[in-house]
C-alpha cells in the first residue's frame, strides 16, 4: 500500500480538497480525486524533506494557532493600514538573522513571515543565514527581528531539530 500511496495522509487530503474544490461527489469526481491523491505525492517524492515530522506534537499545535491569531490580527491591522492615509504607512526591509539551518524548517520560517499579511520574505541569502523581510509599516526593525524570532524561528527549532 505504501508504494500504490507514498503519502496516504496527503492523499487523503488531496481527495477531500478536490471534492469540495469541485463541489460535486459524483462517481468522475471521485475518480479524479483519487487520480490527484495518488499522481501529485508519486511525481512529489523526489522534493519531500527527510525529516517532515515534528518532534513535538503540542507545540507545533501551539504554533499553528499562535500564526493564525497573527495572521487574523494583522488582516485587521493591514485592512486599518490601506484604506487609511498611505502617509502613515512607514514600509522598509530588514534583514533578519536566522539561526535554523534545516531546509524544512527555513522553509516553514519563510512561508510564516510571507502569510502573515504586512510582512513578505523577500530573499534568503546564498549561506542562509539572513532573511530579508519586507515590512509594510514598521517603526522599530529591532522589534520586528525580535518578534520573528521568538515568535516562529525559536518554536520551530524545537519542533524539527535543525
């Protein structure tokens, strides 16, 4: 079964996410849903990170909830931001020192920064140490570094070991 399915979590969640993508449980439906759970984790193998699973399972619901709060947050604040005068916007880049090594979690560390509307990881340099994080309106770069840091790069080191 293992190698019909590589990934039988993803494909399950591929199947369901089709179907409601789709809005239909017909029978074509079906079938195109178990076509996709099964062809994108086969033809995905090869970029699959090697140590996916986290290490602790608490925590990690801690930081998917702590992102969502943030990002629910900032939509608000964001919304507050545009459609006010564009002069108090303060937007600028900073470059963020980051202590993860680990792929995966670089990885999740970025896609965080970028979700989370008001911030976007704009480039991570070639020895992946730094992150360079464009901000849309913020007035203290040391606070934003801090806050990245404590916030998603700390609980994301504790979850994958890097």
């Amino acid at each position: 079964m293992s190698r019909l399915f590589p990934h039988p979590w993803l494909s399950a969640v591929l199947v369901v996410l089709w179907l409601l993508l789709v809005n239909s449980i017909s029978l074509g439906s079906w079938i195109m849903g178990l076509f996709l759970g099964w062809a994108i984790p086969r033809l995905c193998t090869r970029m699959w990170f090697e140590n996916a699973r986290p290490q602790h399972g608490w925590l990690t619901v801690k930081l998917l909830l702590r992102v969502t709060r943030d990002a629910l947050v900032a939509n608000i604040q964001v919304a507050v931001l545009v459609l006010g005068p564009t002069r108090r916007l303060n937007p600028i880049f900073v470059e963020v020192p980051v202590d993860i090594r680990d792929d995966l979690g670089l990885t999740l560390l970025m896609s965080i920064i970028s979700l989370t509307p008001g911030t976007v990881s704009a480039e991570l340099n070639e020895d992946h140490s730094l992150i360079l994080v464009h901000a849309l309106n913020e007035e203290d770069p040391a606070q934003l570094i801090r806050s990245i840091k404590t916030r998603y790069e700390q609980p994301l080191m504790e979850i994958f070991p890097c």
